[in-house]
C-alpha cells in the first residue's frame, strides 16, 4: 500500500496551464469544500495544496478527494501559526511545483462571549492563527510573484470583519485586521497588476465553525455576569437563531465564490458572499460617524 509520502513523490508536477493553489484550514468545512472542488475541476486546471494543522484530521478530505489524491490533491501539514512549517511548505511545494499561484488564507478560528471574559492568552492564540498567519504566508510568497509578475491571495474574512457583532469583539476584531492589511497590501502593488489581493466575507455558514459559534455553546463563561449583559446575551441569541435560520449558506456556496475569484481575470478587492446583508452594509458606509448605523444595529440585534 503506497503511503501519503510516497503519493507526494510519485506525482507528476503541474501542468504549464494548471494553477497551483495553497489552501490553508482544509480538515473541514469551506476549506475542504474549496480543495475538493479545485482539485476535481473538469478542465484539471488546478493542483490542490490541501493543508490542515492536524492531519489526524485528513479522513473526510481524502474521502471526498479521492479519485484525485495524490495527482490534482495533495495533503500537507501547516499550522499557520508556525513560521518553520509556513517557510518548509511553500518552500517544498516552490521547488517540486516550480511556482505557487494562489494562496488561500481560510485557516481561522472564533470565540464567543463577553468582552472581559477574552483571556490575554486566547486572544494571542487567535490573532495568531487568524492574522499572524496569514499576514506571514501573504509576505513569504509577495517575492515570489514580483519575480514571476503573477500571483493571488485570497483570504476568507467575514461579515464580522465588516461590521461589528456582539460577543465576537476579539474574534471581530482580527477579521478587521485581515480586511485593513489586504485592503493595503493590494494598493502596495499597485505596480504588479498581475498581483491580485481579494479578501471573501461569508455570512452564516453551515459548517462546524458556525456551530461553534453559536452563543452559549462554546466555552462561555456566564456564572456571575451582570445582569444588563445578560439580558442583551439573550436578546442576540434570538438575532443568532434568526440568522443561521434564515441566512444560513452552504460551503458549497463559498467554494464557488472562491473559484470565481481564482478563475476571473480581474477578480474583486472584496467578495460579499450573503445578499441578505448587503443592504445593511451600504449603509454603514453612507455615515461617517457611524451613529445612526450603530442605532440600526441595536435594532436588528436586541430588537429595539
């Protein structure tokens, strides 16, 4: 029985025509989705760098990837938070491949609860996955594509990462960090048109990550808060169940996003994957001072 490693070093390079993508956070959910989707394109016009910081965790995406595993999907260990394993795979897939088209930054995690609740050291590990790690895979590989004239980051924000949801303040606010830094990046090189920078903000999405996120059903500590917080905790409850009732997407949905950004000559600076919540963005953005949005927002959470 040929091993993973032996798969690997059994397989052919990528085509001249073919995109070799980087995908971080693939064990589940809009990362595994998005590898199984390239890597299984009709046109072969993509090999698949699927990576996870677990690979105890590879089972479903070799399940689903299997007709192309080992030839179009390759599966590599990367915890974005180490820099030795960012330099060792792109560094890997640099000299096997020749080239690293597209990078997609979806390895990240949330927390829910109240502001005073966020530990100093789950923060750090937080912006250490959600910001970190990206910003350094996005620095490693900006030598790479002004050498070659070409290249595309894509990272996986979210709504939050536009507008504020209660309880996800940390959570939120790495998201916004991401959104300020590939917003800068983009403009940065303004003289490498080839280089193309694109941040996708989901909604809802039925994935385990959403699930984890639900108010109350993650390590939430709620045993002596205050009462006027807790009242507003119930009342978001509501607008969370609302929400990933009426909104819900399916990684599928994101996964196509993804790949229209990929495959578009001139893909957006920013992809807003939820119609539900356009609207609400626009106006955000009609106000400078941001107090009538603020009221809005009141509204559509507590219901007031």
């Amino acid at each position: 029985m040929p091993t993973r490693q032996s798969f690997i070093n059994n397989g052919m390079a990528a085509s001249s025509n073919q995109k070799v993508v980087l995908i971080t956070g693939c064990s589940t959910g809009i990362g595994l989705t998005t590898a199984v989707m390239l890597a299984t394109d009709a046109e072969k016009r993509f090999k698949v760098y699927a990576t996870m910081r677990n690979l105890g965790k590879k089972e479903a995406l070799e399940t689903e990837g299997k007709d192309v595993f080992g030839s179009t999907l390759i599966i590599e260990q990367l915890d974005v938070c180490s820099e030795d394993q960012i330099n060792k795979v792109v560094d890997d897939i640099l000299a096997k491949e020749g080239k690293l088209d597209v990078l997609v930054n979806n390895a990240a995690f949330g927390w829910v609860g109240p502001v005073e609740r966020q530990e100093t050291e789950h923060i750090k590990s937080m912006y250490a996955t959600n910001v970190f790690g990206p910003i350094s895979l996005i620095t490693k590989l900006i030598p790479v594509w002004k050498k070659s004239g070409t290249g595309q980051a894509i990272t996986i924000s979210s709504l939050v990462g536009l507008m504020g949801f209660p309880f996800s303040s940390v959570y939120s606010s790495s998201k916004f960090a991401m959104e300020g830094f590939m917003e800068t990046v983009q403009l940065e090189l303004h003289g490498y048109p080839n280089i193309k920078i694109t941040s996708i903000e989901p909604g809802p999405v039925a994935t385990k990550f959403a699930d984890n996120a639900k108010v109350g059903e993650l390590d939430v500590t709620i045993d002596g808060l205050d009462q006027p917080s807790l009242e507003v905790m119930k009342k978001y409850q509501n607008f969370i169940a609302r929400m990933f009732t009426d909104a819900m997407q399916q990684s599928d949905d994101i996964a196509k996003v993804i790949l229209e950004a990929i495959t578009s000559n001139n893909p957006h600076a920013r992809y807003v994957t939820n119609p539900n919540f356009r609207d609400i963005l626009l106006k955000k953005y009609q106000e400078l001072t941001g107090d009538s949005f603020r009221k809005h927002l009141g509204e559509l959470y507590f219901g007031e």
